[in-house]
C-alpha cells in the first residue's frame, strides 16, 4: 500500500508525520471519508467544500492544495484501486512548542486508501445486518464549544461514547453505535454516522446544528425531497426514535444501514428505507459507473 504524504506517495510503512505536528499533538486538523467507486470518488465535490469550510472554521484557509484530487486519484491508481475508502487529512502543520497557532500555516497533507468492496444494488454491504444502536450519557460536544459542522481530528466525544458502549456490551448485545444528545437532550446524531427515523409515513431527521451535517445525510434528505413522502427536520427525543415505524443510520461507509434495535427496543426496516437505500444506491451507479 502506498501513501500520499506532503505531496509524494510514500510506502504504507513509511508514511510518517512529525512528533511535532499539530494534527498528532492536538487534533489541530480537518479530515474528510469518502468512498470510491469504480474508481471515482464519489460526490467529491461535497466532501472537499466541507474541507474547506473545516479548514476555514479552524482559521486556515488556504490549505487545501489545488492539486488535492489529483493526489486523491495518484493514491489510487498507486494502489490499484477502485472501490474503496479514501481518508484526507489537512493538519495545521509542524509548528513547536505553544498553542496559538502561527499566523503562517504550512499544512501537512496526508491520503490513505484501503480497499472497500462496493455495496449497493448488486454488491455485498459493508456491515453485516441491520444496527444495533444504544443511547449514551456522553454528550454531543456543544457546537458553541466546537463548531459541530467542523469535521475535525479531534474525535475524543465519538471515543468517549463508544467507550461508553465497550462497558455496556456482553456476549449477547454489543452495540454498533452509540446515539449521543446534544445539551438539551435531543437526539442529535450517532459518533460518526447520521440518524433517520421514519413516523406515519413521514421521514424525520435531527435538524443542523448539533451534529455533523453528513454528506450522506445530505444527499438522503434531497433524494426523499424528490419523492411523495413527507421529510422533515426537526427537534426529537430518543423516544420518537425508539417508537418509530422504521429508522436508520446515514455515513459514507455505511450508506444507509437500518437500525435493527435501540436501547433494546426492535425498530427495523421498511417501505421508506429500503427506498431511500435503492435512491442512494442509483445514485452512486449513475455517477460512478
Ligand atoms: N456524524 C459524525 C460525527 C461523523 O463522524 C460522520 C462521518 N463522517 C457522520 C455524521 C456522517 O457523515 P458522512 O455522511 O459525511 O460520512
């Protein structure tokens, strides 16, 4: 496996930042998941504008490199891939020994790859049935604290949560995800995935705000716009979840994995999910083969 570091490919093993580097040191830096598919990274230009806007809200702009994609595609082709996982870091670089951030930024940029076998219409999924979900008393990290649309190194909240979960797991329930509250005591969102339940016909979603707007999320929300279903966003308990007709998780690697339970209540599948899967899973076909 080959890696793409500060702008040349580097053998997996070989791929090393600095001791020094302020993504390794204190979280100072955006990321971005995406998948490929057929060897095109799919809804690309979503994932980079939200890069930009982490890079933005973190005060460095310019350091997204214009040849971005370009290093995206190299690490590709280098590893010979085309239906898999792609991670891009843009840390706030080498910077020694005091926490405000120099004026100047040399950002460290790093790709990985890993090969993903590609779900969807005639494909495997990447999970193995539907999520088995579990509430947690770990909060969502505030957005007043940490912008929550920023896609951050710093993922100590989602750690926190799925620590929470390692303690409440046996032989039989070990839980997929976590679903963490935001400070009101909302349901906000699962530590790195989107949360969708579906009521009367109606599809709901936690409104923006305290939660990372997905890219899946997103691309959900406007593909069920376009059918006859009501969609709604909006302000929800746990319980409207747990009492749903159906529900289900969004992420880039998941796609839409339905929720099979929720602190031990059966929720499951339906008419609405299996359709927002088949959606999503054109829409991927459409732009990526
Ligand atoms: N929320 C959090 C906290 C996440 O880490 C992720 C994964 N990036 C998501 C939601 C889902 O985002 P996306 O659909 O862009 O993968």
């Amino acid at each position: 496996m080959q890696y793409h570091v500060d702008g040349s490919l580097v053998p997996a093993a070989e791929a090393t930042v600095s001791v020094e580097d302020r993504g390794f040191r204190y979280g100072d830096a955006a990321f971005e998941t995406c998948r490929a598919y057929g060897g095109e990274v799919f809804a690309w230009d979503r994932h980079a504008a939200r890069l930009e806007r982490t890079c933005e809200t973190l005060g460095m702009p310019d350091a997204v490199p214009d040849d971005l994609p370009v290093r995206v595609a190299d690490t590709l082709d280098a590893n010979d891939l085309r239906d898999a996982y792609v991670r891009v870091s843009v840390t706030r670089g080498v910077q020694p020994g005091k926490l405000t951030p120099d004026a100047e930024t040399d950002p460290t940029v790093v790709v990985t790859t890993k090969p993903l076998p590609r779900g969807g219409v005639d494909g495997e999924r990447v999970w193995d049935g539907g999520a088995t979900v579990q509430t947690v008393k770990t909060r969502r990290t505030p957005s007043n604290a940490v912008p929550a649309d920023a896609k951050t190194h710093n993922y100590l909240n989602g750690i926190m949560a799925r620590l929470e979960l390692r303690r409440v797991s046996n032989e039989g329930y070990s839980p997929d995800e976590a679903l963490l509250r935001d400070q009101s005591g909302a349901l906000a969102e699962g530590t790195t995935s989107n949360v969708f339940f579906v009521d009367d016909g109606a599809l709901h979603t936690p409104a923006a705000g305290e939660l990372l707007p997905g890219i899946t999320r997103e691309l959900v929300l406007a593909l069920a716009r376009e059918e006859s279903f009501p969609v709604e966003t909006g302000t929800y308990d746990v319980d409207d979840l747990r009492s749903a007709d159906e529900a289900f998780l969004t992420n880039t690697t998941w796609e839409v994995r339905p929720i099979e339970q929720a602190d031990g209540i059966r929720v499951g599948s339906g008419p609405i999910t299996a359709l927002c899967q088949r959606l999503y899973d054109e829409l991927v076909e459409e732009r990526c083969y």
